[in-house]
C-alpha cells in the first residue's frame, strides 16, 4: 500500500513579508486535507523568528511550523523526506542557495511546485509553475510553462455570501505589517474627508502597530488585532478598503466593491494598469484620491454605490 503523500511548504512570511504567502498555502494544505489527503504537512518559514510563530493564523492542527533560514533551508529538506515541496516566496528569498536546493531534490524523487516570484525563475527547477495572478508579464520567460489566471489565486471562501448590509460598513486591510504606515494616515485622513459617520473596521496584522484613531471622530472605528481569517468581517461589510495582494481577491470572492490601494513600488505597473482596466475592482494611486472616492460614493442614492465600472480590456 502506497504511503500518504507528505507535502512541504517553504514560505516567506513575518514582519517585513507579511501573511499572503502563508495565507496562499494555508488555503492549498486545508484544500489538501478537504480532498482526503493524510499525509504529514510542514511549513518552513523564512523572515521570521521561532517567537513569531504565535501569532499567526495557523487552524491546521496537524500541520507544524517551523521557523528558519536560508542557509538551514536545504538541512531541513535532507533531514527529513517530503514528496512535493511548494515554494512561494517573496524576491528576497530568491537567489543560487534556492536554486541549487531545486536540482538536488529531484535527485530523491521530491517533486517541485514553484508559486508566484519562484515560478518565473529560469534557473528553478519545478514540476508545476504556477502564478496566482490573472496576467501574464511580456517579460516571463518563454520557455517556461507557467500556469495562471482567475482561477489561480489559491484562496479559499469559507462562507456562504452574504446580501450587503447597507449600513455604511468599511472594512480596512492594511496588510500583515502594514509596511507603508497606513494606519498613521488613513484614519485622520478619513475623519476630515468622510462626513457621514461611518462603521469602521480596522484589522490590525499581527505585526502592525496600532491604528492612529483621532481622540475626537464623528465614526465608529472598531480595530481587530490578527483575526482567525477575515471571511466573516468581509461578509458583514459594504465595501473593502485594502492594499494590493491576497485580500482584494478574498473580498472579490465575496462580491464586495473593493477599493484597492498599492503602496508597493516593486509591484508591476504593467499587471496594475491591466487590473485597474479590468474593472473588478477601484484602484487608487493616492490617499487624498481613495478618499475622495469614497466620500463621492456616499453621496450617491444608496451606501457606498459603486460608481460605472471601467470597460475589461482583455485581463484574461
């Protein structure tokens, strides 16, 4: 009788890399166990420390985290057998120590799953290169074969969609560490330009500082410090306020009007002018234009109406 497949997950994850990573293979693990998988699950975390582990989001009993490095990144692998490891990581945890650990595996049977940044590599060796993105980048390489699209985001709905509240619910996602500061800015930001009282939902990452909520404020700010998922906040919203990654999607996936901000200078402008074109969602390139906007759709004849959508121009 055939043993259970065990699976590993290499990923970049903690204050300066925040959770998407994570987040992603979290969802591909659950998805695993779902479909009737028993073999042995394990995370090997890099940019965090073991004090870390704590605080992440992790419902996979079974599954053990393990904080590391890069230089102990192939003593793990050879310490112990794992027969697909899947990487996804962020540029910085990219380079020659990945690549040499990606022809050495093979050499004992491991098959290889490169997600995201690791799949456009050339020099990675993978069985199955997959970019959770609906675009595809002129600048790929040619020669690789590499899976994506709508379908390719790696999340998971855990609820059923909910109808909209109408209540003038404003859930904000800032990121695991809100790396650009946004909760020094945006809730002053909000108070002078949002004049109608709103219900605010402020997640809080698990390596974020708290939100600065003016001490006098005609809204309603209720900060959640690292929540266990965020699909129950998105179902009791109207509209999400976010940054660009995971969460824009997960709130898609619940037919919630999504206003998206980057804040991230090494993010394709190339995907992002094709994603602002597709209409699925608003993107914003500044804090005084994401607020204006959502003071303009609070004055429209229903809570945050969501203004014509842009025409799709070929995001497929």
């Amino acid at each position: 009788m055939k043993a259970p497949t065990s699976l590993l997950f290499i990923v970049s994850a903690g204050p300066e890399f925040g959770l998407g990573h994570l987040r992603r293979m979290q969802a591909v693990a659950r998805a695993y166990r779902k479909t009737g998988g028993q073999g042995p699950v394990d995370f090997y975390l890099l940019g965090c420390l073991p004090s870390d582990l704590a605080v992440f989001d992790h419902d996979m009993i079974d599954g053990h985290l393990t904080a590391g490095t890069i230089d102990g990144m192939a003593n793990f692998c050879s310490g112990r057998h794992h027969d697909v490891v899947m990487f996804d990581l962020h540029k910085k945890h990219i380079g020659p120590q990945l690549f040499r650990l990606s022809q050495q595996l093979p050499l004992s049977g491991v098959r290889l799953v490169a997600i995201d940044n690791v799949a456009i590599q050339a020099e990675m060796q993978a069985d199955l290169r997959w970019v959770p993105s609906f675009f595809k980048d002129p600048a790929w390489p040619e020669h690789l074969d590499i899976h994506y699209g709508w379908d390719h985001y790696l999340i998971e709905k855990r609820l059923e969609t909910a109808p909209l509240p109408n209540k003038n619910h404003l859930l904000i996602l800032t990121g695991g560490s809100d790396a650009a500061g946004l909760g020094a800015i945006w809730p002053n930001m909000l108070e002078a330009g949002i004049g109608q009282p709103l219900e605010i939902h402020w997640v809080q990452g698990p390596f974020s500082k708290k939100p600065d909520i003016p001490r006098q404020t005609k809204h309603q700010f209720i900060v959640h410090h690292a929540p266990k998922g965020l699909d129950h906040l998105i179902n009791a919203c109207d509209r999400v306020l976010t940054v660009h990654g995971i969460s824009v999607f997960e709130a898609l996936m619940y037919g919630r009007d999504c206003v998206v901000f980057n804040p991230y200078d090494d993010q394709s402008s190339l995907e992002m002018t094709a994603f602002e074109r597709s209409g699925v969602a608003t993107v914003v390139d500044s804090h005084h234009r994401m607020v204006d906007y959502l003071a303009a759709c609070l004055t429209r004849q229903s809570p945050f109406a969501a203004p014509e959508p842009n025409t799709p121009d070929g995001a497929g």
